[in-house]
C-alpha cells in the first residue's frame, strides 16, 4: 500500500512552508528515523524524518518550492510487504498522525491482499486535489500573463472563483508602472505598496546584482515595515557605568569555570532587565485593541545576528532563572539560531527585546520594537569614557543603554522608571540578588 | 419580520421587475405584499413584450405566404383578420396575465390592487394606497421597492403627442380600432422598428423616420447597416438624418413635416406611431417629498437598487436603462437577495437586447466601435448565413453573426446578430461573457450541425483567421 508523506507543521498555527531539500529519492529504501527532507519557514529549519519504512516511490515536490500547504502530500513510499493498493480515504483521516515529525509511529494500513506493484510510471505527478484554484478562463489567462500565483489571489466570483476583476485588482497592487508611489494601505492579504522600481528611482539596471528574498528575509521586511509604521516609537537613553559589573562577571566566571559556564555582559544585561521588569512591570505588558496585556513573566528575546539576517530567541520567564542558567540557555539559542534550527515557539513571543551591538562598537542606537512587545532595549559598546564624579573628571566604563518605547502602552514615565530601576542593577550588580 | 411592520418587503408595480421580485422575495422567507394599480404582470406582459410577439408572429407567417412557392407549396385566398390578430394578442396577454396571478398566489405574496404613494416613514417609507375598489389603506415594510416601470415619451411641443386616433403610442399601435394603410414610425429603436415590421407584414405602407443617421442606433454600424437595407427590401422606407419639425393632425390623418440634412420634406399618412423613448413613471409617487434623487428623468440608484432614502429601493425601467424586461428582473433579484443579506457573487452579466422584427436582430456587449473607443485591440470576424447549411435549407438566409474580440486576452466583447430567430441564440453569448471564457474556450465547443447556431462558432472562428466555411 501507499503511504503518504504529509508535510508537516513546524508549529501549530504554521500554514505553509518551503520544501527546502529532499535527502532521498525514487527508489530510496528508507528507515523510521531516516531523514527524508528539510522543511523550510520564515525563520527556521526542521529535518523531516520517516516515520514508516519502505520504498520510496515518488517525490512529489520539487526541491525548492515553496509556499507548500501543511497537510499537502510531498511523497509517497511503498510500504514494506503490502500491496499498493491504497483506499483514498485512509490517507484523508489521521493526517496529523502521519505527519513524520510525530512523536508516536503512525499504525500501518492492514492491506494484505496480495497484488501486483503499481509500476512507478504509473503514479500521478498530479499535485494534490485540494490544490484546484477555480477561475474563470480569461482570469487564469490573465495571471498567467502577469506571472500571478492564483492561489495567491481572493476570488470574489461564485464559490469563492478568480475572476477577472480579482486579477486585474491583483495587478494593480503590484503596479510599478506609476511614476509617482500611490499609497496603497496594507489590506487583508498584506499587498506591497506601489513603489517605483530602482530604475525609476535612478539607479541604472546592470549596475546591481539581485539576490531573491529568502522567507527571512521577506518576514523581517513586513515585520519592521508594519512596526515602523503602526507603532508610535519613542527613545529613551541613559548611560550606565559598568565597571563593577565587569569586575562581578570576572568573578563569576571563576566561579562557574569547573562547570564550563561562561557568563557574558548581555546575560547579566538580561538578568538586570528581568529584575528590573519585576518592580516596574507596566514596562512589560503589550498594547491590544481590548486592552493592556500585563505579562506573568518577563520572556526575555535576544537579538541574534546570523547569516542573512537575525532572529530573536527567547529565554522564557527569565525573572526565575539564575544567571547561570540565563547563560547557558543564551548560548545555545544563540548557536542553534545561527543554525536555523530553532523550533519556533523559541522565537516567536516575547514579551521584551534586547538588542546588543556592543560587541560591534555602536555606541547608541535605537531598535524598531517588535510587535507586540512593549519595549526594545539597545544596548551600546561600553568604553572608557570621562565621567564627572563629585566635580571631577574621571574615567570609568560606560554603555550607552537606550529603551524603545511603544507610546500606546509604555509612556515615557514607565519607560523611565524602568530605566531608574535597571541601572542601579547594572551598575551593581550584587542588587540583582535582592 | 418586522415586529412593527406589516411586511418585509413592498413591491410597487407588477412588471416584470415587481413581480419577479416579489417571487424571489418569497423564496428568501420575506413577507411580502405587491401593489399594482392596473394589470398584474404590468405593460411587459399586457401592453409590452409579449403580445407584440404575437402580433409579430402573426405578422411573420402571413408574410411566409407571399414565399410558399419557394418551398414548393401554394395556397389560395390566403388572407387574414385583423381584429382576430390583434384578438390573439390579448389572448396572449390575458394568458400571460393569468399566469402571474397564480405565481402570486403560489408564492403568497399579497396583492394590493390601488394607486401607491409613499410617504416618511421608518425603516422604510410608508405605503399609501388608494384602492381601485375604493378607500385607502396604509401599509409599512421593512423595505420598499419601487417597479413603477415608464411609460412612452412624448414631445408635445411638436405634436408627438398621443390622441388615440391618429398620432399613436406603442399602446394604442397594439389594439387599434383598424389596420392603416399608410403609416409613419417616428424612431427607429427595437420598439418603432418591431411595429414598422408588424404593420408592413400586413401590407401597410410604413416609413420610419429617425434622428440619428443610421437605424436602431444602439446596434453595432454593420447590423444597423444590413437590417436597414432587409427593412427595405421589404418595401419599408426611411428618412434618417430626419428631425420632426412638427406633426399636425387632421380628420383623416397625420401630416409630418421633417427636416433631412438642411432640407424640408412633408410626409403624410393615416396614423403616426410615437417611438421615441421611454418616461420613467416616477409622478405621484410622493418621491419629491421624501427628497429621492432622480437622475435624468429616473430614480437614481446605486449597484444594489438603493436609492439615497433608507429602505427604499428602484428597479426596471423607472431606475434607467437598458428598458428591457430582463434587465427589471436581473435588478429585481439582485436587489431582493441584497436586502435579505445574501452576498451575490461579483460577476459581469452583461444584457442583451433583441428586435424581433423580421429579420430579428439580437446583441449584446460592447459594438466593435465601443471596444475600439475603450482601447481594446479590437479581432472582429462575421460569418454570414448565406453560406449556413441550415438557413440555407431553411430558406432563412438574411443576416450573420458578428463576434468582437479583445485581441490581448481573448476576452468576448461583444456578439451581434441579425437574421431569423437570433434572439434565441444570443443566450450562448451571454453565457460565455458571463463565465469570462475565451476564444479558445468558445472554439473548442462542439456546435450541432445542421443548426444556424454554427454560425456563432464560425464568426469566432472568423475573429481569429480560422474560419472554416467561408
């Protein structure tokens, strides 16, 4: 009988994702556990391993494609010592069972009737049934010309058809024929706004190469747009001295040798912000519609530099975590980002974001918040710098720390507040044990 | 329903708009009631439409006489009853009329039989009837629709005007007290063309007069062009060009003084038929009280028959044109679905329009002039009947069928048809804009053979240089 492999979901509110690469082909004989393929979304990477055994029959997918329905088939394997005949039906029901990324094996299907193998040239390369897009004639003709995905686009006409009009409205979102930008608000479906191409712009065509936008990148493009535009942004910077937490991390660090932890500034960054957000915690709430969101826990997101972008991972209720543990954790949400093999409930959230670009010399900045987070902190390269102290000049370290802030939730006064209580943390950070 | 009102939905005038709305109401579990000061089934089915295709076919066979020989037949003292013609027509109408009579029934809407008017009222306006059997009565609805139709124009400032006896409108062209012998046509559109036709059937002598230069104006130029020259191979004549300077009347008949590119010219006749538009019915209705916007003469409405006063509602010919019985009852299930919330699917359906004089003339969509005028790249092909093996062994050979296409996309434009029983074909048209099918789609359709039907697969065919039997 026929198995189908159904591309699975790599979080429970994930749609659709790209099938980034096949590790077998037709013919392959492979093994539960054996990787088969890796599924690609906006952030992250996740290899898909066989849940059955048998004989691979047929791809599917190609390599590469994306937008790749969750639950859509992308394979098909013969199963070991069963006939190939498959009722359809049986494939329809316990779809999330046989998703191979399951935990618990998926019960093989009780065909034992002994028949012939279906040839491999007879298997379908139709793609699935549930991928028909139902359009007039002259609107399937018209996307195609504008090199349009259907799939892609609302059907206003009967039973939910693509008609004409619903691509003709498509093509007008994607325009760049105006000369002048129009602006076009984002709608239901997110449609881009019309710009105007490079070469209208002035910069001449040849004189760039043109790399394809990744889901990362597509994804960090619509998040900091829609931030950027929808959220009121305000900064608020102090400068802290850190000589003494420079000195505490020396100390710590000797301590936590044998365990082979190593603890960084940004921990004890994370360890100060997540102390601070106790006592101030209207810094840590999120601003809906039908209310403020007061969050339970201060679910900490780094910002995570990696190849092609960043991602932000979270260490999850890090007001209860000592520092070591915030240490530990941090490295490894660091190396498996900069792998893509983050799961996605490890970046998506959060409820506070910081962003260090010390380590690269930026003495200030100023994050774009990451919805729906309340706050974004940015925290500066800490130099020797002169300092006034009793009327003197002095020097000591100092790191220039600034808060963004969504002004529909955290007020200056809030955001200020936590200031006051974050720095005397960092600035000693035996506090932070009280 | 309505706790506070007496129906869901009050439809004023039983045409083809009221009535079908009111049945349509029906089916969606609207309570609904139908005013109707006159004939249900309003003028398409007693005045209108209907009868005129009875008379037209009466008409249709008498002229076939003249021609039996051709098929190898002959018969003597072939003749014909004009009363008994005209007879038929009301027999049809009554017919007809009965039939909505049952509809109503059926669908248990209530009819009103009176006079309406509409006054303030919340949600809708109120409706005040005078009753033909006298009194009044007020009833309320959650929504009104008015289908009070139109009535034939007149310009009496020149003396098209309707007397009943010598200057007649449609109405009175459909039940005279006698046949004419001579008669003038004042316009050239479906309805002046469908009585020229009817009247010269009958031996009449008829002359059309219109104002543009070229007959039934809203047709494409090639059809406008070979049904003046079929007109006029049955002996009707035409002044086109012409403006009515004045109509003036004596005992006898009707002298028309005309003017054709700069010259004068009087012509005279028995009776005059006024053909020279439609009046939308909008009097008396309380409308300026209520402050409804008119637009041009009509009820000015938005897609969904919405006029600017909350819960009321316009179809059919008092909302604008096309005046055509279909385009009131597309309106007036468009507009009832709306009102009970349904979501009608955004589709392009376009209208036709057909004149069933002889040869029958049938169209829809854009004029090849239209589709060039809006920047289409305009493929047009035609397919006579001539070369129609069924019109030809039907001896039915006048006319073609001319297909406008937009060269980009092979998106149909426009179907335009002359010859015998177009109308019945220009369905498929209509179907094929409606689905947004292309030439290859319409290509790719199997046509029966022998039908004159193959003639629209060949004028497609024809619009891309693939024609087969020519």
């Amino acid at each position: 009988m026929s198995i189908e492999i159904l591309m699975p979901a790599l979080s429970p509110t994930m749609e659709e994702g790209t099938l980034a690469k096949w590790h077998v082909k037709a013919g392959d004989t492979v093994k539960a556990g054996d990787v088969i393929a890796e599924i690609e979304t906006d952030k992250a990477t996740m290899e898909v391993e066989a849940v059955d055994e048998g004989v691979v029959e047929a791809l599917l997918v190609d390599a590469g494609t994306e937008n790749v329905k969750v639950n859509a088939v992308i394979a098909r394997l013969a199963g070991e010592g069963a006939s190939f005949d498959t009722p359809p039906a049986a494939a329809a029901q316990d779809d999330v069972k046989k998703s191979p990324v399951a935990e618990s094996k998926s019960p093989r299907s009780p065909e034992q009737g002994a028949s012939a193998p279906v040839s491999k040239d007879a298997m379908p390369t139709a793609r699935a049934d549930d991928e028909r897009v139902f359009a007039s004639p002259l609107a399937r003709r018209l996307a195609q010309a504008a090199g349009l995905d259907l799939k892609a686009i609302a059907g206003s006409g009967p039973h939910g058809r693509v008609i004409k009009a619903d691509v003709d409205a498509a093509r007008g979102k994607i325009s760049t024929s105006a000369p002048a930008p129009s602006s076009a608000k984002a709608t239901e479906d997110k449609a881009p706004r019309q710009v105007q191409s490079l070469e209208q712009m002035g910069i001449a065509p040849g004189s760039y190469d043109l790399i394809p936008l990744d889901g990362m990148r597509k994804t960090i493009a619509r998040r900091m747009t829609d931030s950027f535009r929808d959220v009121p942004h305000f900064p608020l910077t102090i400068d802290v001295e850190i000589d003494a937490l420079l000195a505490a991390r020396v100390k710590i660090n000797a301590m936590l040798e044998k365990d082979g932890v190593k603890v960084s500034v940004n921990d004890l960054v994370i360890k100060a912000v997540a102390t601070a957000l106790r006592r101030v915690p209207e810094a840590n709430a999120s601003y809906t519609p039908d209310g403020i969101a007061m969050h339970h826990h201060a679910d900490i997101a780094m910002a995570v530099a990696i190849d092609g972008g960043l991602i932000t991972p979270i260490i999850r209720a890090a007001e209860t975590k000592g520092l070591a543990r915030i240490a530990v954790e941090a490295k490894d949400l660091a190396d498996r980002a900069r792998n893509k093999k983050l799961k996605p409930e490890e970046f998506q959230g959060g409820t506070f974001s910081i962003s260090n670009m010390g380590m690269m010399g930026i003495k200030s900045f100023a994050s774009i918040i990451n919805e729906p987070q309340g706050c974004i902190m940015s925290v500066g390269a800490g130099e020797q710098r002169p300092v006034v102290k009793d009327g003197q000049l002095a020097v000591a370290t100092v790191m220039t720390v600034t808060l963004t802030c969504d002004h529909r939730v955290v007020d200056g006064a809030i955001g200020a507040r936590f200031l006051q209580a974050f720095k005397p943390l960092i600035e000693d950070p035996l506090t932070m044990i009280v | 329903m309505h706790p506070l009102s007496d129906f869901d939905l009050i439809v004023i005038g039983s045409g083809p708009g009221g009535y079908v709305a009111a049945i349509r109401a029906s089916q969606l579990g609207l309570k609904t009631a139908i005013v109707e000061r006159s004939e249900l089934g309003g003028i398409c089915l007693n005045w209108g439409c209907i009868p005129t295709k009875a008379l037209l076919k009466s008409g249709e066979i008498y002229e076939q006489l003249s021609h039996l020989s051709d098929y190898g037949l002959s018969v003597k003292g072939a003749g014909f009853d004009f009363q008994k013609i005209i007879e038929r027509s009301r027999g049809v109408a009554a017919t007809m009329n009965k039939g909505v009579t049952f509809l109503m029934k059926k669908h248990r809407i209530e009819v009103i039989a009176g006079t309406a008017k509409l006054e303030k009222g919340s949600p809708a306006p109120k409706v005040v009837v005078a009753l033909s059997a006298g009194g009044s009565r007020t009833v309320t609805a959650k929504n009104v629709i008015v289908a009070t139709g139109a009535r034939a124009r007149e310009i009496p400032t020149v003396g098209l005007a309707s007397d009943g006896d010598r200057v007649w409108t449609y109405r009175d062209a459909m039940a005279p007290k006698a046949l004419p012998k001579t008669l003038i046509v004042i316009g050239s559109g479906a309805i002046g063309i469908e009585f020229a036709s009817f009247y010269r059937a009958l031996g009449s002598d008829v002359t059309v007069i219109e104002a543009v230069d070229r007959i039934l104006p809203v047709e494409d130029e090639e059809v406008s062009k070979a049904a003046k020259k079929a007109f006029e191979k049955r002996g009707i004549a035409f002044r086109v060009g012409a403006k009515v300077t004045k109509l003036s009347k004596s005992k006898t008949g009707v002298t028309v003084d005309l003017e054709v590119s700069g010259k004068a010219e009087s012509l005279q006749a028995e009776v005059a038929i006024v053909a020279v538009g439609i009046a939308a019915n909008t009097e008396n209705l309380g409308l300026e009280a209520l402050g409804v916007k008119l637009d041009r003469g009509h009820v000015a409405t938005d897609s969904h028959c919405a006029t600017n006063v909350p819960g009321l509602y316009a179809i059919g010919d008092v909302a604008g044109a096309p005046w055509l019985a279909h385009k009131a009852s597309h309106e007036g299930v468009h507009c009832v679905e709306h009102i009970a919330g349904l979501k009608p699917a955004n589709l392009n359906t376009p209208i036709p329009g057909c004149t069933y004089a002889n040869p029958q003339v049938a169209s829809i969509g854009l004029t090849e002039a239209a589709a060039k005028a809006a920047g289409h790249e305009v493929r047009a092909g035609r397919f006579p009947f001539r070369v129609n093996g069924k019109a030809v062994a039907a001896g039915e050979t006048d006319g073609f069928v001319k297909t406008v296409f937009d060269g980009k996309t092979g998106a149909l434009l426009g179907a335009h048809m002359i010859g015998h029983e177009v109308t019945e074909m220009i369905q498929g048209f209509g179907v094929a804009i409606t689905l947004e099918a292309t030439e290859e789609d319409l290509m790719a359709t199997v046509f029966a053979h022998p039908t004159m039907s193959e003639a629209m697969h060949e004028a497609v065919l024809d619009s891309f240089g693939k024609v087969l039997h020519l």
